[in-house]
C-alpha cells in the first residue's frame, strides 16, 4: 500500500527510562533542510512540511504546526448497528483504505457495550477500569475491549473500530470520510491516504482496479493548497494534455482537513 | 417570496451598491464579506476563515452557515445535500432552499481579473491568494452550479455579467439559468424596477 499514514506516539527514551517524547510529530519542516524544493507558490514557511501525520487522540493534542487529521466515521457496534455519523480520528493504519478508528463523542463509564473496543480518553479518579475490561496497566490512550457496562466512576472512553473510507461524507455503518481542499473551498472525499499522497474518486466510488488506476493523486499536507511539486520518480516534466487522473508528473497540493485544537 | 441575491467574491460585484441592494431582497454572502457588510445569510466553509469569523462572535448575532460550526458559537449546519460544495454554490442553494422564486448570482465571476490573475476581492487578504496568483479552478464551481439548477427547476436564475464574468459554456444552455448583463441588474435596482 505504499508507506502508511504517520501516526504521533510517545517514545519513552528508546527503553532506557527517559523522557516520554512525541516521535513522528511531523515530517522535517522546511526551517531543519538545508536546501528544500518547495512547492511552486512558495507558501509554505519554515515551520510547515509535506505530508501528513494522523495525530493520536487522546494522548496528544494538535496544534497550528502539528495538526490532527479530521475523521467522519460511523464505527460497528457489537450488535452490528452503527454508533452513528460522527467526528473521529485515526489511530493506526489497518490497509490501504482501512484504518483503526476512534469516535470523538465520550462514553462515560456506566455505559460502556460490552465486546465494543474502547479508548481511555479521561481516567478520572473513580473508575473501575480493569472491572470494565482494561488491562492492569491502564492509561490515558490504553485500548482494551469492555466486559461489563462499567460503574459509576468519572472516567470516559471513545468507541473504536475499524472504518474503510467511503465517498460519503455521511459514512454507513464500518464506513469513514476524510475530506481535502485544492483551493476553491469544496471538500472532496478520499479513497486513499498514505503519509505523502491522497487520490480521490475520480476514477469512480469504488475499488475496482479499473477504478484505481483512474483516481487523481495529490501531494498532502496541512497548511496550502497553491502551486504544484514534482512527484518522486517521475520526469517532472509539466504534465501532458489535461492529464486529471492516475500517475503525473506536477501534482498539485491538497489540505487534509484537520483540527489545530 | 421576494428575490434573493447571491454575492460571489469576484471584482465584478464592485460595481453593485451593497446598502441599495438590500433594500430590493435578502443578500446571501460568502467568507470575506462580513469585514464590510453583513449579508442576511453567511457561508463559509474553509475552515481557517470560517472559524474566524465563529470566534469573532458574529454567528451569534448573524445568520452563518458552515460545514463544522464551532459548538456553542451560533453557527448553522450546512445542508447535508450540499455538504462539500463550495462557499458560493452552497449560498445559492440555501438561497433556493429558502424558497425565493427569482435568485440572482452576483460576483461569480469563474474566470481571471483584468489581469489575468486570481480574481477575488479580498485577494491580499488573510486567508486569501495574493492577486498576482494564477485563477482558481472552476470546474468544481460549474459543475455544482449545475446541479443546483437541476434540483430547483421551478427556481429562476440569473447569473449577472460584468466586464470580469467569464462566460461558461456549461451555464449557457440551462433552462433555468440566464446570464443578465450587470448593466440591466443596475438599472433595476437604481431604477427600482421589477426584478
């Protein structure tokens, strides 16, 4: 599937004991390369990157610089019914098109489903985690599955499962939606996402090879949508007729919708 | 009800009296406009904009839509249908949905400047494109402008002409929409003709 989507994560100190500190914050930003080729609007600045990076909620918090990919999902319960439409975010890549998700609306302890996977997102003081299903070890990001509705204790968890990314901002159930922007403000879904390229659907809304091949790749990244780069590998020569789809040479940049807060 | 008027952020709306405007129907607008005026309905769906305009307070005094509105700040939902067009075609849609029988698009431009370049107001601007950039894409723009058309077909539209209004071909042959020269659009409302 090509190189997968960055996710943040702590590293505490390459196991020695030092410091927790977050790795695959973002790519090298233009301010640490000694001689960067820009797009070609030259609107990125020194703090600002090519690429993308999913960003871990609830563990991490996204900023202007360091952004978090914005997520619709609409994730499985047990039972096979949805949780509903809601504002998720990734946590790790699965495939190609499929990512282990989390949906940003808390369920306080007391309601948890039982078999439905979890994210700690608020310990609180007075919850029973391991009675819930968590393991002895637990935290604030610790997944576990739950074995009991829980109790009456403060703590809180996202519900998480595994989306594939649907052309529908509206997703069903085990379905998600990212968004983009090339510059006249419509958003358009993704069919795919690694930690450099996004296609779209143009090829068609599904993922049949013949459809594939035809959707139009972008360069990603978090800050502009002006001007054009060479994809690696390619001649860089300008791009041949009114080429829209499938490999080229000059992609055009695209903003992964995110939140900064 | 009464007409509606949508104002797209290309130069050619220049030339039309805001104030006077308002006194002939309801003004949709988009992103950028409510630095000077504040048009019945607002949409802005670019996020960095969009937010601004939430934090500023003015969704709570004003009518604002948006893909993602900030909780508690006063912004409207953008219509499911209509989710991921673009800040103008979205105001003519809601414009649609608001049931108004003739709607007249103003400022939408779709083409370069004068000079070629990027066509918009408030080019230069925080979150907009210098001027010297090159034009923004219309493809999407067209391509949701017709479908709006379609999906409102006892709605009159009327897409106003001025020196920068490129004319679009795809625009062209629609039963429902006509191109008015700004001219005619001025003489109306200076005139207080019948629209």
């Amino acid at each position: 599937m090509g190189r997968p989507l960055k996710i943040q994560k702590s590293s505490t100190g390459s196991g020695n004991g030092g410091a927790a500190v977050s790795v695959d914050l973002g790519f090298p930003n233009f301010g640490s390369l000694t001689a960067p080729v820009v797009n070609t609007a030259d609107t990125l600045n020194t703090t600002e990157y090519l690429g993308v990076v999913g960003g871990a909620a609830p563990t991490d918090t996204p900023s202007a610089t360091n952004p978090r990919i914005d997520v619709t999902v609409n994730i499985a319960n047990p039972s096979g019914t949805g949780i509903g439409v809601a504002q998720g975010y990734i946590i790790r890549q699965k495939g190609s098109h499929k990512y282990l998700v989390g949906d940003a609306t808390g369920v306080n302890d007391g309601s948890f489903v039982v078999g439905q996977a979890y994210q700690i997102s608020t310990v609180g003081t007075t919850t029973n985690w391991t009675a819930a299903g968590a393991p002895t070890n637990f935290g604030l990001g610790t997944i576990f599955t739950a074995t009991s509705v829980g109790g009456a204790g403060n703590g809180a968890a996202f519900s998480v499962g595994v989306c594939v990314l649907d052309d529908d901002t509206t997703p069903a159930v085990g379905l998600m939606a990212i968004t983009f922007t090339t510059g006249d403000s419509t958003a358009t879904t993704i069919s795919k996402l690694t930690n450099k390229f996004l296609l779209d659907w143009t090829g068609g809304s599904t993922y049949a090879a013949t459809s594939v091949i035809a959707d139009k790749r972008y360069a990603t990244n978090f800050f502009t949508d002006e001007g054009t780069v060479i994809k690696s590998g390619t001649t860089a020569s300008a791009n041949t007729g009114t080429v829209t789809s499938g490999q080229q040479n000059l992609l055009d940049l695209a903003i992964v919708d995110n939140v900064t807060s | 009800m009464s007409a509606a008027f949508v104002l797209g952020n290309g130069v050619s709306r220049l030339l039309v009296d805001l104030n006077q405007l308002k006194q002939r129907g309801k003004i949709y607008g988009c992103n950028a406009l409510y630095r000077e005026f504040a048009p019945d309905v607002l949409i802005s769906t670019d996020k960095g904009i969009a937010q601004t305009i939430q934090n500023a307070g003015y969704a709570q005094e004003h009518t604002m839509y948006t893909r993602k509105p900030l909780p508690g700040m006063g912004a409207r939902t953008v219509p499911q249908t209509y989710f991921g067009f673009s800040s103008g075609p979205i105001a003519v849609a809601i414009a649609a949905l608001d049931q108004h029988v003739a709607v007249y698009l103003i400022g939408f431009d779709m083409g370069p400047n004068a000079s070629n370049k990027f066509n918009n107001v408030y080019a230069d601007t925080e979150f907009y494109k210098k001027s010297s950039s090159l034009p923004t894409f219309t493809g999407n723009w067209i391509r949701q402008l017709v479908t709006i058309c379609r999906d409102f077909p006892n709605t009159s539209f009327h897409r106003v002409m001025g020196d920068t209004t490129a004319s679009v071909p795809e625009l062209n042959n629609i039963a429902n929409l006509r191109n008015m020269p700004i001219s005619d659009l001025l003489d109306r409302i200076n005139n207080t003709k019948d629209l």
